[in-house]
C-alpha cells in the first residue's frame, strides 16, 4: 500500500436540488475535491453548492449516463493538471439525497489506497416516507459508486438504472450512505411513473404484446415477490404497503404498453 494517499473527488449529479445540496456537500467535506454537476438548475442549488464549497460545473442534460460520464472525464482532465503524487485518482458519486456518514468515508479512502477492484460498490439505507427499510428489496441496495478514473465509466446505452463498465471484479463494501429517497407517497408516485413509462417503452420497442393476464399475474407476483421472498414483512405495514404500491406499478406499466398499441401498434 501506498504511503501517499489517493485523490478522490465527490461528485453530486443536481438539477434543482437547493433542499438537499448543502447537507450533501457537507457529507463530502472528506474528499478532496467537490463537484456539483448541475443541469441548469432555476433554484438555488449552484449558489449553495458554492456557499458550502464545491465546485460547480452546469452540463446541458442527456440522461444519467451520459451526466456521470462527462463528470468522470473532467475530473480526470482535471487531476492531470494537478501536481500530485497521490498513486491513484478516483471518482465517488453521491446523489443530492444522500449523506456519506464519516464510517464509510474512512473505508472509501482506505480502499482507494490500492487499485484492487476499478469499481466499488456501496450498501444503502433507504429512508422511505420517514422510515428505514430493511425488507421488500430495499436493503442492502447495492451501488456502483467509487470509480477509478482511466479504467471505469458508465454503459452509454443506459439512459436509466445506470451500469458500469469496468473489468474485472466489483469490490463492495461494508459501510452504508445514507439515503432519504421519498418523504411522501406522493414524491414516490412521480417518480416510479416515470420508471414504469421507461420499460414500458422499452417492451413496446421490443414488440411485447400485454396479455390479459399480466394485468393480473404479474402485479400478484411482484407483491409475493416484495413482501415474502425479499421478506418486506420484516418492515410490518410499511413494507405491505411497499409491496403494495410496487404491485400496483407493474400492473401500471402494462397498462401503460396497452395504450402505446392502441395508439401506435
């Protein structure tokens, strides 16, 4: 192992994230460097970012991949014009909903110390409407997170539910971030509808066809899934009502691929 200690650099993908970037900036005080890759927010989220302080960089939005791609790609040209003798430079992504509790930090920079895995992944826990969630899925959630610059990036084709290119073997660790994903069902609606809209349009691109019985079938598989299988029961009424509202979405994305017929097909 190195004596000198490795750079990394906290990158926070944001567009209008004034609520959360402060706490997350700080979270990321560790690193040695700091960037908000913003997407032209209209809130106040770049002059937070700069008040707790990190570096902002606004980038005109694609989709996920193509985000964290570009944010790789300029800390990499950025850390070769720096004069360091750190053996190893790296990229670790955080989310504006999410916190780096000091623990994890101290494994992330103790890992970063050799270049064993290019990719390392990250346990969270998920706050959902206030509480933690152990079951249904949710736990331990594992993130590709710590990248090695020069030999990992992101699958270009994935525009969401990103994944990571590397070679060779993922490394994982063992401390969690901490991540406040929903604090109503409302926000939780917003967003698996725009998820359901995604891989509906992939099956109709793929020529799937709904059947009668995927209206019913597959929402019951996805409860029994959630709330016995991945054991959402352990989060009593909060995990059935997960499983709940996640059946429910499945049911919603076919209907979502009936329409996309009917209108296109």
């Amino acid at each position: 192992m190195s004596s000198s200690p490795s750079f990394i650099a906290g990158v926070v993908l944001t567009k209008n994230e004034a609520r959360h970037i402060q706490d997350c900036v700080a979270s990321l005080a560790w690193c040695d460097l700091c960037l908000v890759w913003d997407s032209f927010s209209s809130d106040r989220t770049c002059a937070l970012a700069q008040n707790a302080g990190a570096t902002v960089i606004q980038h005109p939005w694609e989709h996920y991949a193509q985000q964290r791609n570009a944010a790789l790609a300029w800390v990499k040209q950025h850390f070769e014009t720096l004069d360091s003798a750190a053996p190893h430079a790296w990229v670790f992504f955080l989310d504006a909903d999410e916190r780096c509790p000091s623990a994890l930090a101290q494994e992330l920079r103790t890992v970063a110390q050799t270049d064993q895995h290019a990719v390392w992944s990250v346990p969270r826990d998920n706050y959902l409407f206030g509480n933690v969630t152990r079951g249904g899925g949710w736990y331990p959630d594992y993130q590709a997170r710590l990248f090695l610059l020069g030999r990992s990036g992101y699958d270009p084709h994935r525009m969401v539910h990103e994944v990571a290119q590397f070679e060779g073997e993922m490394g994982y660790l063992t401390q969690t971030l901490t991540h406040y994903n929903y604090d109503n069902v409302a926000q939780f609606h917003e967003k698996q509808r725009r998820y359901t809209a995604y891989e509906a349009g992939i099956l109709f691109k793929r020529g799937v066809r709904p059947k009668l019985q995927n209206f019913i079938l597959q929402p019951l598989r996805e409860f029994r899934r959630r709330f016995i299988q991945l054991k959402g029961y352990v989060d009593g009424w909060h995990g059935c009502h997960l499983a709940l509202l996640m059946a429910y979405y499945n049911f919603d994305m076919y209907r979502r691929l009936r329409r996309m017929w009917r209108e296109n097909g």
